[in-house]
C-alpha cells in the first residue's frame, strides 16, 4: 500500500499507508483526530522501479519536437551522416528552397 501526505491545519503535515482506492479521502490526524485532506509535500519515490519501468518514463518524458543527437558531428561516417543518398525524397520548389515531406519538421537544409 502507498504511503500518502497529509496536512492537519493544527498538528501539520502526518503520513499515512491506505490503499490506493483512498488516495483521495481525507484522513484523521493520529494527534488530534482532525480531518485532514492529502496533500503532495515530497516527490514520489521512483529510485525503486525497475530499469525498464524507469527507461519507458524518460521515453515518455522527452520531448517530442526535441531529436535525438550523435555524440559523432556531422559527417560521421559510421552514422551514416556524410553519405548522400541518390534516391533522394527532397523536393525543391520553384524558387528553389528545399523541402522535406517525408522529415522531421525541425530538421533545417543547409
């Protein structure tokens, strides 16, 4: 069961273990008996989730319009990054600007 914060307007803050279909029920202060409505003081415990568990957080944490970077440069070789492909998808306009349909919108032609 996990372990909520409460706060009691004459005692202060107090925690308590419910079960999770009460994480939103207040709770009587163990002093003065005073209902008390949960409060959040901390930041949840995380450090005890698996690593996989921890990994698919920080997955869903980062940002979707932020890429990915090589540590490499550009023009690395090993990343692919200096090889032109001839079958290129790049589309030039009439007044010869670059676009790229089939990219990622942050990506800028040089």
């Amino acid at each position: 069961m996990p372990l909520y914060e409460y706060m009691c307007d004459d005692c202060g803050p107090f925690e308590e273990i419910a079960p999770i279909s009460r994480f939103s029920d207040p709770c009587d202060c163990p002093d003065c008996g005073a209902t008390s409505p949960r409060v959040l003081l901390s930041v949840p415990r995380l450090a005890t989730l698996s690593s996989g568990t921890r990994r698919a957080h920080e997955t869903n944490e980062r940002s979707a319009d932020s890429p990915k970077r090589s540590s490499h440069g550009p023009g690395c070789g090993c990343c692919g990054g200096s090889s032109k492909k001839k079958n290129s998808k790049t589309l030039y306009r009439p007044d010869g600007s670059k676009s790229f349909p089939t990219k990622r919108p942050w990506m800028i032609s040089h």
